[in-house]
C-alpha cells in the first residue's frame, strides 16, 4: 500500500537529509577532509536540481549542526566559505528555477558576508513555488525546541501546529506544519545527530551507507521507491482492515 493511501500529501513530498560521510570520502581517497566537502557541494547542487521532478516539495539539507563549531577551526572556515560561494553562485539560479530559499539555525554565530548573503537568498526566493529548499546551518533541533518553548512561557499550551508554527516563526507564508515524509542518512551511521526531532515524529527513516559525495540521482530515486513501498499507518490501522 501507498503512503498515500492512507494520509494523502497534497503538495508533495517532505524530505529531510543528513548530509554525512564527506570526511570518510575523502579521507578514504587519500584527500583531505575539505575536498570531500567541496565534492558534497556539488553534489547538493544535482539533488536540488532533481528533487522537483522527484515529487519532493520541501528539501531540508543538514548543512553544519551547532555541535560542528566544535571541528578544526581550518574545517569550520572552509565550510563557512563554502556556504558563502554556494550561495553566490546559486541564488539566481534558485530565483530562476523557482526554488525558495531559507535558513534554519541560528544566526548570530555567523559571519556578516554570509549573514547577508542569507537574507539576499531568502527575499530574492521568496516566491518561488517549484521546491522549498530548506538549509540547516549551525542547527540543533533541542536548541530550536527550546527557543520555541520559550516564546511560550506564561501562556496557554498551545495545539501541535502552532508549536510547530512556533518552531518555524522566521518562516514567512510558511504551512503549518513542516513534518517531515522522508527523513535519509547518508554515511552508514544510524542516528539524528539533533536534526529535526519534533518534525520527523512519523518520518520514515532511511539510512544508507552510501558517503555523501557519492549519493547521485540513482541513489535518491532508490531511497523514494522504498519510502513508497512502506506502510505508513500513523498509529492507526491499514484502511482495509479498518470496519
Ligand atoms: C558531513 O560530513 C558534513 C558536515 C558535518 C558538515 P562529515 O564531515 O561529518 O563526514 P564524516 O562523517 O566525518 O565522514
Ligand atoms: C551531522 O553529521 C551533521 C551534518 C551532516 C551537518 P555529524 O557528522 O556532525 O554527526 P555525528 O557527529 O556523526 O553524530
Ligand atoms: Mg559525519
């Protein structure tokens, strides 16, 4: 049976992706770690490309948690930079092609240069329709719950989707909720690493040992045909068993 079946997803699909494994590749090329970031950076580019044919309305990338601060300082700013000419290179192409931008994280841990190239991103976007491209930089899912609960002391509990409106505040003309469908791991390990854990209560979860830099077309397209070979039953019972 089909996802689909049971809760129909009008707008496509929700996918989230740990982007991991780029040191390991690397490293087992006898490069250094970075070359494995640039190559995953590349790689981002053919995925997005991708994702709207894929059925996939909303792209959440793992780009740098709040914990990476805590890598090599040389790591650190060459992924700062790398955003920073990611950015400058992609969002006209994003603007074009309809793709919306946004940032989840925090902010003010980053740099200026890149700080404004994120707000350039996200009005530049603002309206496109095609694909909802959702970027994680120094993100950690306690800290935004957290942040989220705070907004809220002295008043009422509030239902499922204001909290999660809650935890999306920055998020203009944004729906409701963000629930993750499918949530991948590239890079073989098998935890959350502090990504999305409100948003993924019921996201199906995929984990391949496939490195980041290598993980192409072929292998999302594999990841999308298992998730619609799974039964997604949100606590309830199949539809044909259900009298
Ligand atoms: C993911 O790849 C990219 C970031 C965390 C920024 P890693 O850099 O974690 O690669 P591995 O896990 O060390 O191979
Ligand atoms: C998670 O990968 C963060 C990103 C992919 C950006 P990590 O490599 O930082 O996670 P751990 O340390 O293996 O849990
Ligand atoms: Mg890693």
């Amino acid at each position: 049976m089909k996802n689909s079946q049971l809760i129909p997803s009008k707008n496509g699909l929700h996918v989230a992706i740990i982007m991991d494994g780029n040191g390991r590749w690397a490293t087992r090329q006898g490069k250094p770690r970075h070359a494995g970031h640039q190559a995953g950076a590349a790689q981002v580019r053919r995925i997005v490309e991708a994702a709207p044919k894929q059925g996939i309305s909303v792209l959440t990338l793992y780009a740098f948690s709040s914990d990476n601060w805590h890598r090599p300082k040389f790591e650190v700013n060459f992924l700062m930079n790398l955003f920073q000419s990611y950015l400058q290179s992609e969002i006209e192409k994003c603007a074009e092609k309809g793709v919306r931008l946004s940032f989840i994280g925090r902010r003010d841990r980053l740099n200026p240069v890149l700080l404004r190239l994120i707000d350039l991103a996200e009005s530049r976007t603002a309206w496109g329709n095609n694909l909802h491209l959702r970027i994680a930089i120094d993100y950690s899912a306690r800290d935004a719950i957290l942040a989220a609960a705070g907004k809220m002391v002295g008043q009422q509990s509030p239902t499922r989707e204001e909290f999660s409106k809650l935890l999306n505040e920055h998020l203009l003309n944004t729906e409701a909720s963000l629930e993750v469908d499918l949530l991948i791991r590239t890079g073989g390990e098998k935890r959350l690493s502090d990504f999305l854990l409100w948003e993924c209560a019921y996201a199906e979860l995929y984990f391949t040992g496939t490195m980041w830099p290598d993980f192409d077309i072929g292998s999302l397209k594999r990841a999308l045909q298992k998730f619609y070979r799974r039964q997604r039953r949100f606590g309830r019972v199949p539809l044909a068993e259900a009298i």
